[in-house]
C-alpha cells in the first residue's frame, strides 16, 4: 500500500478542476477526482493515464447523499484509507437577472453548490478528525466579495462558502485540519473561452494585472494550502485575481 497521501477534487474533469488535479500529481499526492457523467468520468481516466498520474476517477452526483456515501465507500475499499485532504471544487452557474429568475434556478444552485459542501464535507471530515489531521479547500469566486448582477443565486452560494469555511475552522483546528478557501478571478476555463474578443478585452481593462489568468493560477494556490507550509493557514481566502478585488 503506498504511503502517499491522497487528495480528492470534486468537478476534476476539467478546467480548474483538471488543473489542481494535475498539480496535486506532481507534488506526490495520490489524485482521486469526480465527474457528472460516464463520459466525463472515462475523459478523467484518460487525462490520468496520459500523464501517468496515480489516482482513480469516480462518478458523482453531489446532490445525492447516496452518491456520496457510496464514493466514501468506494474510496476506503480502493485504498484502506480516505482522503487527507478535500477539495470543494464542483459547482454550476445558473444566471440570470434576479426579477426573471424562476424558483428552480435559485435552488438546483443552492443544492448543488451549498447543499453539496455539507455532504460531501461532513463525511470526509469525519475520518480526518480522528486521524488528527487533513485539509479542506473550497473553491469560491471573487464575486463573492464583489457581487455581480445576474448571478444572486451562485454569488449567494460562493459567499455562503467562505462563511462555511471560517465556521468549520474554528470546529476543527484542534484535531489539525486546516479549513479554507481559494477565491478566483477571471480564468481562462471553458466558460470565458465562450466570450468574443470585445468581451475577454473589456473584462482584461479591468483587471490591474491587464489579463486573465489561467487553471494553474488556481491549482498552485490549492496545492500551497494542501501543503505543510499552510499548517498555521486556516479559515482564510485566498484571492487569486490578478489584482481585481484586494482586500
């Protein structure tokens, strides 16, 4: 049995997710990710075997507790163990402008991003408190601390995030598990690469370090709060957005 740590990404399949999954690898992590779909799922497998990467993927609905129990069950057969450290990665976006915003948008948001965190780390917490150790990232989003028109139901979400992580801190800092968050700009992801040129432009003019950034961006900020270097970090936020929002 290897004497790795092991880390799992919720939404690894791709962009930021991919990314930290990616970088975890490198610094010596056993990499366990999840996806929606039997095909995200196989695309993940890939992604592994093409960079030799020493993990699993695994399916995952995180607005079913069944699916939940069922990935922790399926971790500690795979490997006698759990994870070391978790990272809340997986979320959706479901905007719109709040008058015309219908009851399903606000909830499959809050289910799926809120709801979500409590299931998924309130079972790998668990475990971590008994080995006296772990740690917690949760990927939130600038505009948590800005807000942003058209986006109540998610920017409500990646607020309520941060506000989870400070109280879970303070739970835990006696058993050694760091609780934080990691809050991005813009990244160049699959959802901005759907901006034309005028808009990627616009967006750039209002960032003081005039770009983007990019998954990595994201990925080492995770993989420094995974670290030992972090042990004294806990319920923080670390922004990521190339001088956006400075608090």
């Amino acid at each position: 049995m290897s004497n790795k740590k092991i880390a799992l990404i919720t939404g690894a399949t791709r962009g930021i997710g991919l990314a930290i999954a990616k970088d975890m690898a490198k610094n010596d992590y056993v990499v366990l990710g999840t996806g929606t779909s039997e095909k995200s799922v196989n695309s993940l497998k890939e992604e592994f075997e093409n960079h030799n990467i020493d993990g699993k993927a695994y399916m995952l609905d995180i607005k079913s507790q069944e699916s939940v129990n069922n990935l922790f069950d399926n971790i500690s057969a795979d490997y006698s163990n759990t994870p070391d450290v978790l990272v809340n990665n997986a979320g959706i976006t479901n905007d719109n402008l709040f008058i015309r915003m219908d009851d399903n948008q606000w909830l499959d948001t809050i289910e799926t991003n809120i709801n979500s965190l409590y299931r998924v780390s309130k079972i790998f917490v668990k475990p971590m408190i008994k080995k006296r150790k772990g740690r917690i990232i949760c990927i939130s989003s600038v505009v948590a601390s800005t807000g942003n028109a058209g986006q109540t139901n998610y920017v409500t979400t990646k607020s309520g995030m941060i506000g989870f992580c400070k109280s879970l801190a303070k739970e835990v800092a006696t058993r050694g598990i760091t609780v934080n968050c990691v809050s991005p700009g813009f990244i160049e992801t699959d959802m901005t690469n759907k901006l034309n040129d005028s808009q990627k432009e616009q967006i750039s003019n209002n960032i003081p370090m005039t770009s983007m950034g990019n998954p990595d961006d994201i990925a080492f900020a995770v993989s420094f709060l995974a670290s030992d270097k972090a042990s004294y970090i806990t319920g923080e936020t670390l922004n990521v957005n190339g001088g956006l929002f400075m608090q």
